[in-house]
C-alpha cells in the first residue's frame, strides 16, 4: 500500500516460535495452505513450519529477491539460471510444496531440460 503501516499484520522476524504459533491458529480457522515469506530469508522458518503441521506450504520468493538476482546478473556478479535453479532447488528441500516466484517459467524451463529436477 503506499500508505499506513504493515507492522502491525507482520509478525516479528526475530522470532520463529511466533510462525509457529501464527500457523497453528491459521490451521484453527481453516487454512488449508500455509504461506512462508519472503523466501530465501526465511527458509528456517519453513521447515519448521513444515516439520510440525501437516499441511501444504506455499514459499513466496518476493520481487526483493527477484530483482537482487536480476541486479546480479546485469552486473555479471552471477549466472541468472544457475541461481534461479539453485534457489528453487532450496526452497524445495527446506519442505515447500508450492513455490510463487517471478521466475515461474524459467523454472519450469529448467525441470524441463533436466537441469533441475
């Protein structure tokens, strides 16, 4: 929004027992995924999330973290694919069943030239 602020629905990034907690009462009102976000930053949080309810769990990769990669590689600090593949590959080992990023169809182009898998 581009005004107010968003502390007040943001819970604390300092403390993963409160994720934990916030999942718990999601589940209680009828939450049938749970959500993790930002991404890379928190994927801590989304194994333990993942670890202790027995949902599905959605991994947001915000445009923060899009557009760091972008940045990397206009700079040729990286190589775009490789760290986008690499990322993906993270993000679903720490236990993401579901995975939102801008980077959506270069994943899928990935998997399907076998480059992840």
């Amino acid at each position: 929004p581009s005004f107010g602020d968003r502390k007040s629905y943001q819970m604390d990034f300092h403390n993963v027992r409160e994720a934990i907690i916030e999942s718990g009462l999601d589940i209680s009102e009828g939450a049938d995924i749970l959500m993790v976000k930002p991404g890379m930053a928190y994927l801590d949080v989304l194994t333990k999330i993942k670890e202790k309810f027995n949902k599905p769990v959605a991994l947001y990769s915000v445009s923060g973290e899009y557009s760091m990669i972008k940045a990397g590689a206009k700079l040729g600090y990286i190589d775009e694919m490789s760290v986008v593949g690499e990322s993906a590959v993270c993000m679903y080992r720490a236990g993401a069943d579901i995975l939102i990023t801008y980077y959506a169809m270069e994943i899928a182009g990935l998997i399907d030239e076998g480059k992840i898998g």
